[in-house]
C-alpha cells in the first residue's frame, strides 16, 4: 500500500488516478445521478474526470476500493466551499448500486474525515444530500453529522435542489 492511501477494514481510498476515469463513468449511470440532475455528458464527465485529477491543489478525491480484492466501488471527496460566510470543507461519496447497503461509504468518508481533519484548516465538513436520498442521509446521520437545516443547494450549476445541510466538527 502506498504512503497516500488510507484504509478501514472495509475499504481502502487511494488518491484520483488517471485509470479511475472508467470508475466516473460506472458513477455517471442514469440510476447513480438520479438524485443529482441526472448523468453528465460526455464532455462534462472528462472535465469532472480532469478536476478530480488535479482536485490536490483545492481539496482531495479519492476512488473507493473494497477490501481485499482492491475493486474499485465508488469515489469520495473534499474541497473548501464558502457557506455562511465560512470556510468550510464540502464532502461528497458516491457508491456504485451493486455494493451499495454495506457501508462501504460510512467506511470511506470516516477515512476522508481523517484526512481533512489532520489538516486542521476548516473547523467544520458539510454534506448536502437531497433530502430525497434517504441512503445519503443516513451516511450522515451515522458518521455523526449534525443535520444543521433544510436548504436550497445549486447541483448541477444553474439548478437548484432541496439538501438537508448536515455538518461535523473536524477539530476540537
């Protein structure tokens, strides 16, 4: 296992890969998007697949793989965001529907937690799933995020969706 890649006994993430773009594809299915505005273009998955790659300089993502076979099963993330007038970090997950209801994302974002919480830069993560998504939700709800309120999130840009604003306090 390299330097860079963090494991739970469910899972492993390793750092967004050049190879992982067959994974955003398999992510990108009318089924996984459905809670999201639907799948991309093409275009718009190689410039999402370009952002992930370079996503070091401005936050983290990560592919997701199950343990021990190392199949690659989804993707997590982190980036700064400007929400209330705060810096905080934005946090996304994504599981491909054939692992999904075996916490495998609960294991992952546990992971990405500890990854943004030892860089001590945000006090708080923020998680804004469609309050449409009880499976999201419930990936909040266990990791200890507090549900802060019910709100309006621009996803896709230029469309607006109803989110519950779920946070956790990274540090202290």
């Amino acid at each position: 296992m390299k330097m860079t890649e963090r494991s739970h006994h469910l899972v492993q993430i390793n750092p967004w890969e050049e190879q992982d773009l067959d994974l955003l594809y398999r992510l990108n299915s009318p089924e996984m998007m459905e809670h999201l505005g639907g799948p991309e273009t093409e275009e718009q998955t190689l410039n999402r697949h370009k952002r992930y790659l370079e996503h070091d300089l401005v936050g983290r993502m990560f592919s997701v793989q199950l343990l021990p076979n190392l199949e690659s099963v989804g993707s997590v993330g982190y980036w700064p965001k400007i929400w209330k007038e705060e810096l905080v970090y934005e946090t996304g997950w994504s599981v491909l529907p054939a692992y999904q209801g075996n916490g495998i994302a609960t294991a992952a974002m546990k992971i990405v937690i500890e990854e943004a919480a030892a860089e001590n830069k945000y006090p708080y993560m923020h998680a804004f799933p469609s309050i449409d998504n009880p499976a999201s939700n419930a990936v909040c709800r266990k990791l200890g995020f507090q549900r802060i309120a019910e709100c309006e999130f621009e996803y896709p840009p230029g469309a607006l969706m109803r989110c519950h604003d779920w946070r956790i306090k990274l540090n202290g």
